[in-house]
C-alpha cells in the first residue's frame, strides 16, 4: 500500500505517517521480503521440525543450523525442545537424510516433524488497511 493511501485511511498527512515510519524503521520493521512460492522452484518438501538436543551440542547445532542453506526458519523454543526450524527440501528422501545426520553428528533426543501440506495463510498479521498499526506499541 502506498503512503498516501495508508495517510487516506489512517486520516493523518503523508508526512506525519512518513515521520512515523521513518522513526522506526529499524526497531520495528525488521526486514522487507519476498513470499516464494517454493514449491514453483522443484522444492516440494517443506516442515516445521522441533529438535531437542543434548545441552552439550546444543550450541554447535545452532551454529549448523545458522549456516544450513536448507533451513528458512529457525526460533529458540521451550516446552521440552530447543528449537523449532522450518526446512525446504526439493526431495522428502532428502530432508530424511538431512534429518538423520542431525540425530547422529548433533545428539538430537527428541525431534517432532510436521510436513507442510498445504500453506493455508502466511504472514498476514496486521496486513489487512483496517489493521494497520500507526504508533509504536509503546505509544498506545
């Protein structure tokens, strides 16, 4: 959505809506992106995986994991687990490799796999004009 029709909706001028976008553009916008369609691509194998690892290797797997081409997604988690990562694979065989060399090389005890069938929604909290978020959280 451009400025002036987010100013058009919000009622306040182009530049105060300007002013406010610019104030936090590095504490609250923290990355502009692309939504790929990975599966258009050839890779057809994706899931969310919960890893829970021996706390000797917990930070040498986060560290491959960091560097891991596969993963696009990686959050510190609790519950019983480490970690939650999401993995693109073009292949299931090849993330149930991938899956087995990280319990054998990283002491991974406990891990949940949940294929992505389908993406239902995707990164659409405050997407829609009704919802759009003018001030700092703080500020409210």
């Amino acid at each position: 959505m451009s400025l002036t029709e987010m100013s058009k909706k919000a009622q306040i001028p182009v530049s105060t809506l300007y002013e406010r976008l610019k104030k936090y553009q590095n504490t609250l916008i923290k990355k502009n992106t692309t939504l790929v369609d990975f599966s258009q691509l050839g890779f057809s194998a994706r899931a969310r995986v919960l890893l829970k690892v021996k706390k000797s290797e917990l930070e040498k797997l986060r560290e491959f994991l960091m560097g891991s081409n596969a993963l696009n997604e990686l959050y510190k988690v609790n519950n019983g687990y480490d970690f939650m990562a999401e993995f693109i694979f073009q292949t299931m065989k090849e993330m149930e490799a991938y899956l087995d060399m990280l319990g054998d090389k990283y002491g991974v005890e406990k891990e949940e796999v949940f294929y992505i069938v389908d993406e239902l929604r995707r990164e659409e909290f405050l997407s829609k004009s009704n919802l759009i978020l003018l001030t700092h959280p703080q500020d409210l």
